[in-house]
C-alpha cells in the first residue's frame, strides 16, 4: 500500500513488563500507562497526514480518471463512487408475486459485481460481504415462499448502499381435477369434465403439449372436453388453472386409453346368434370404473337404461331380441352398443304314466316326449343335461319327486315337468342271529332274516352303506349265512320290488383269537356253573323266605291276569292305569331259559306289562315292584321273575315270593315271564345241603380236569 512505515509495533512501555509489586512513584505509574495510548495517537495522526499527501491516491494502486483527479485518497474514493452510481435492484420489486417467480439483480454500474444473502424461510439474512454468493443472471433466485434478500454492487473496492427486497407469493390455486382417474380405459366419444376453483379458468391441451403457452391451449367449458381417438390409441389431457390475485396452478396431467372396442361393452353371446328363451346374455366392459346401462325395448341406454350386466332373453320363439348398452362413468356415457339376437323354439316338457299319485306298490313310470332326448332326476332337483339319461321305465318304490326335461336336438331345453309319487310300505329291517358288538369265534355262522315275505337281503362287509341305488353292488344274502372270520360290520337291508327298501341293520362282530376263544369258553363255563349254582341256591324263591313289604303308597291291579304293580306316589302317578297282557314267548327264549336253568326248567307264564295314562304308554318315574302269580301246581317249586328284550335275551331278576305271588323290582316297564321247575310234583323243591356241597365239589374237580385236559393238548400242538 506504500504507508508500511506507518505500522504501529509493539508499544515502548508495556504493562506485561512491570513487576508484579512495581517500586515507582504515583506520578511515575500513571506516566507509564499512559505512554502506549500516547505512542498509538501519534501513529495514527502520521497515517492520516501521509493520506493526505498529493500522491497518496498512487500509493494505494489507484490510475485517476481523466475527469477527476486522484491527488488524494478521498479523492479517489469520491471517483469510485460516482462510477457506482445506483444501488442494487430488481427486475421486480418487492411485494407479492406468484409462485415460481424468477427475480433478476441488476444495477447501472458497468462491470460493478453483485453480493448477495438470501433466506426463504420469511427471516432477515446476514448483510452480504465480498465473501458472500456473487449473482449470475444465468441463474435467478425462484421465490416459491416468503423471501428476503439483501445485496449490494462494488466494483474497485467501492461498495453500493445494501437493499433488502422482501417478497411474498400468493396462494396458488389447485391443480385441475378429472372426472375420470388418470390411466383408465375409456371409451371413444367419453366426456371428460376438468374442475378447478370457482372462478378460475382452466387451459387444457390433448396433444402433449404445455398449456402454460395459451396460444396453443384451449379453454374448458363445461364438459365440452370429449376423449376421442383410434381404438387402443392413448390420449394425453394437461391443464393447469389460473386467477386474479393467486398463483397459477401447477399442470396437471391424465392419460387415457381408448377402448378397442370403440363402444366398450362386448357380449358373451355374438350377436346374429340364436339363443335359447330365458337364456342368459352378459355384458361386459374394459372401460375403467364404469357403469353399464342397457335397454331391451329399443330405447337408448344413455338416457333410460337399466344398471346392470346380465340380460335375459324373454320373448317369443322365433322373434328377434335386441339389446342397447352403454359404458358410463359418472352419468357420461359412450358410445351405444347394439347386439340382436333369435330366440329358438322350444320343445314341449316331458309327460309321464302314470302322471303322479299314491302308489299303494312300486309303479314303473314311463316318460315321452318329441324331443330326442329326456333327462330326469328324482330327488327333487332341476335336471340338467348331465342328470340321468332316459332308457327305460323309471321304478317308483319311495316317496318321489321325478322331474324331467326334454333335449331337442339343437340342444333348446323344454320346461321342467314334476310328477309327485307317494311312496309304497317300507320292507322290515333284517334281523341278525348275533347282537351287535358280539365278540365270536372264527368261523361263526351268522344268519339274517326279515319279517318281510319274499323280500331279498342284501348286504356289505366293505363298509358299503346299502341303498337302492347301490344293490348291484352288495352282496345276495343266503341261506348258508354269513361265515365271520375276522372283526366286521354287517350292514343289511331288505328288498321287494312292490315296497320301499328297509332300514339300514347294522351289526358289529368282534373276532376273537384262538387263545382269546379258548379263555372266553372257560370263563363261560365257569359263569354257567356260577349261574348254575345261584340259581339252585339263590336265583331262585323257593318260600316264602322274603318278608319285604312291597310298596302300599300306591297299588295297581290287573284281574284278569291277576298281576300287580306296587309304589310311591312319586314313581306311580295316581291317573295310570296297569295293562298286561299275556302272549306266548319265542322259542329262543325258552332255550335261553334252559340254557341259563337247565333242562328241567320252563316259562310258566309270560306277559307283556306297561302303564297308561290318558291313552299313551308311559313308564315309571322310578323303582316299582311288580308281582305275578304263581299257579297253584307249583306252590313248593322254585320260581323266578326274568325280563325278556326284544332280541329274546333273558335276565333273571332277584325274586321274593309271598302268598302266591312271584315280586321282583324294576323301573320300566316290557315283556316279564315266570320261570320253574318243568315237572313241580316233585314236591318240596328241597335240596340237602350236604348233597349240594358234594355236587359243587364234584363240579369243580370235573371242571378243573377239563381245564388240564384242554391245557395239555393246547400245550401239545403248540408244541408241535
């Protein structure tokens, strides 16, 4: 700069030389901290006499202008600024502008630079230095919120004033919406409606191009905007919206795709083809979130249609049906599409003889008809091509609902015919010589019955379930019976033509093993000994060795049998009336009977006991006992009370006797029997106690000898 030697060093008396405790005089103190202030002044008063001089301006590097002189510093500042005439400013001056304004820094001065801060926050930025962003037109500052800048020009050294220019942007407005979504197929002729602000105007284009250049954009009105084009051709709609006192809105943009079907509804049915009365047309449409609207009276579907897709052809055979439809999207609608269609003859429904009724046997019903072909069913539903075929008579041996249609050989489908046919007598449920869940030996003969005359048994051991439908497929049953060797379900059932097929019989066999069988037999045994000697002993009323009372809160008699039913008044209500009835038992029964007693005794009475009340059997609401009389020939012989189910097994109840009657104790009610001696003029049925002990001894030494015996040859053959 040429003023070098006016560069203030350090100072002659400094404060960091003095000692920490200075031995110096007042005056002599004050005089050393004066001395740098001093020694600074006289510095600076040289510095601003060198300024002054007349080649101070040429010291600092400044070349005078031919019309000011530079003789001195000032005189070269006051140059530079006349050459920096104005401050900074903007091609747009501060206030409110749109949004995406693009501002220019400008100032008059001829090479001067600008230096500039700026926040867009809405804050007051730093003032800008020569260090701080030099601004380039090339790049103007975009005002997209509330902006404050500051700059200022300089140019050789000489800075302008600062300016602050502050904007804020308007609201802008809402880009255009579309009534159709952006990316949807639509049909040719479609009505697009482009909305925006109330009171703003929207520029559009459908040629790609930007609408922001309005030479070439178009202004929406109402919804005269219609998306036209070749079919799958993509048409491309920009529009942005402007007005007074907002910012312009951003473009929008939304492309569609021009159906190729141009009207956007097709049919599954083509049309010109021949259809079926009350056969089905559906509708379909590609066009985005449309809505189809058709008519079938020739009216059109734009204006008066019916929502919907599926049409059903219902007119009269031979005539012409047409169908209008429509594609619409939000109440705009397409192009009409039309499709026509002949509506086939249609054969007469099937007849049937006989035609319907109470059958009192099975009837084979035959169905006619002048079509080619018949279908039928006869549980009930419709029938359809895949139902049965028609051949021969159809056999009606149930409760049937048959309805048949007829084919005609172009494939029309007549009307459903019904014909209802009340079902023939059900054929009794077969019956097995074992009940179910019995466990038997391998090899066991298994036979079947029914009550039914000249009905057919027919069966499976596969799990097969017996219907009537599945007969050829069980097996015939015969007289040789059913050989069980291995665990199996028998499932049975009866059949005669002129009847309904029976109920399904069920019977489980259990199939023991050799060893099982052979154990099973010597338990029997020895329960058969055991039931033997309760019933010699116990099991049966000899006397009148049972003194119990029976019940006398309520007591039932029947005279002519001269049975009795005694209780309380809770298990016998006071309105029941005892009905027995006497009936001869099976002779199943009776060989169970000696099988349970022995060879020597007999059934010598059996009755069929139960309650009434108000016309309807009813049982006991709790333990009753009954009584049955003893006939006098077999006052001293032993007698029991036993129950007899339905498949003729027998219990044997505990039995008191008194005053010639027979009382044992249940709590329902079916078939009861007396049981005694076969030959009572025996007399006194007495047994000494001694001969009895010696018989059970003998028993048992015989039973345990059979036992060895049959150990012993097991033990053999295993051997061998």
């Amino acid at each position: 700069m040429g003023f070098e030697a006016y560069r203030q060093g350090t100072f002659t008396k400094r404060l960091a030389d003095l000692a920490d405790q200075p031995n110096m005089q007042a005056h002599e103190l004050k005089a050393y901290f004066d001395s740098s202030p001093e020694e600074l002044r006289q510095s600076f008063n040289r510095l601003c006499n060198a300024l002054g001089e007349f080649t101070a301006a040429a010291k600092m590097g400044y070349t005078a202008s031919a019309s000011v002189p530079a003789n001195t510093v000032q005189a070269a500042i006051e140059n530079v600024q006349k050459q920096v005439q104005d401050a900074v400013m903007g091609n747009i001056p501060s206030g409110s502008v749109d949004l995406g304004t693009k501002v220019l820094l400008k100032n008059k001065t001829d090479g001067a630079t600008i230096h500039y801060t700026v926040n867009t926050d809405g804050s007051v930025p730093a003032d800008p230095t020569v260090s701080s962003s030099v601004f380039d037109e090339a790049q103007p500052i975009v005002i997209n919120g509330k902006t404050v800048i500051k700059a200022f020009a300089v140019k050789n050294g000489v800075k302008s004033a600062i300016v602050t220019l502050t904007y804020t942007t308007k609201d802008q407005l809402a880009s255009p919406t579309a009534s159709i979504e952006s990316g949807a197929m639509v049909s040719r002729g479609t009505r697009l409606k482009l909305k925006a602000a109330s009171g703003a105007t929207i520029y559009y284009t459908t040629d790609g191009s930007d609408p922001t250049d309005r030479s070439s954009s178009s202004v929406v009105s109402g919804s005269d905007l219609v998306l036209d084009g070749a079919a799958g051709a993509q048409v491309t709609v920009k529009a942005y919206a402007v007005m007074d006192g907002k910012s312009a809105s951003e473009v929008a943009t939304f492309t569609y795709q021009i159906s190729k079907n141009m009207g956007g509804v097709t049919a599954d049915v083509a049309t010109g083809s021949e259809v079926s009365n009350g056969s089905k047309v559906n509708l379909m449409t590609d066009v985005t979130d449309a809505q189809i609207y058709y008519t079938t009276d020739g009216s059109s579907p734009a204006d008066s249609g019916i929502k919907g897709t599926v049409v059903t052809i219902n007119g009269t055979p031979g005539s012409t049906f047409t169908i209008k439809a429509v594609a619409k999207i939000n109440g705009d609608a397409g192009t009409v599409c039309t499709f026509t269609y002949r509506i086939k003859e249609r054969p007469s429904a099937p007849t049937a003889s006989p035609s319907g009724g109470e059958l009192t046997i099975a009837k084979r019903v035959e169905l006619s008809s002048s079509a080619e072909k018949i279908y039928y069913t006869t549980d009930g539903t419709t029938p359809t091509e895949s139902s049965n075929l028609y051949k021969e008579p159809v056999l009606i041996n149930r409760t049937t609902n048959l309805k048949a249609i007829a084919v005609s050989k172009d494939g029309e489908i007549s009307e459903v015919a019904s014909f209802q046919y009340t079902a023939a007598q059900r054929a009794d449920m077969p019956k097995a010589s074992y009940d179910s869940g019995s466990a038997l030996e391998p090899g066991t003969v298994v036979t079947l019955r029914t009550d039914t005359a000249n009905a057919q048994i027919y069966y499976s051991t596969d799990g097969t379930d017996p219907t009537l439908d599945t007969l050829d497929m069980l097996l015939k049953y015969t007289e040789e019976g059913i050989i069980v060797s291995r665990t199996v379900t028998v499932k049975a059932v009866a059949y005669r033509e002129d009847l309904q097929l029976s109920k399904v019989g069920t019977f489980q066999y259990l199939v023991d093993t050799i060893p099982a069988v052979e154990a099973k037999k010597e338990a029997e045994a020895q329960a058969e000994a055991e039931a033997l000697h309760d019933t010699d002993v116990s099991g049966l009323a000899r006397k009148d060795d049972f003194d119990e009372t029976a019940y006398e809160d309520r007591i039932l008699r029947e005279n002519e049998c001269g049975t009795v039913v005694s209780g309380t008044e809770a298990s016998l209500d006071e309105n029941t009336v005892l009905i027995t009835e006497a009936e001869a038992c099976s002779d199943t029964a009776a060989k169970n009977v000696k099988k349970l007693f022995g060879e020597d005794y007999k059934i010598l009475a059996s009755y069929d006991m139960y309650l009434m009340k108000g016309g309807s059997k009813v049982q006991p609401a709790g333990q009753v006992e009954i009584g049955i009389p003893i006939p006098a020939e077999y006052e001293n012989a032993a007698v029991t009370i036993i129950y007899i189910d339905n498949n003729d097994k027998i219990t044997r109840q505990e039995t008191r006797r008194k005053d010639g009657m027979a009382y044992a104790y249940t709590d329902h009610f079916s078939n009861y029997a007396l049981v005694g001696l076969e030959d009572p003029e025996s007399g006194q049925f007495q047994i000494p106690w001694l001969m009895l002990l010696e018989i059970l001894a003998g028993a048992c030494v015989l039973g345990g000898i059979i036992y060895f015996i049959r150990k012993t040859t097991r033990t053999s053959n295993e051997r061998k």
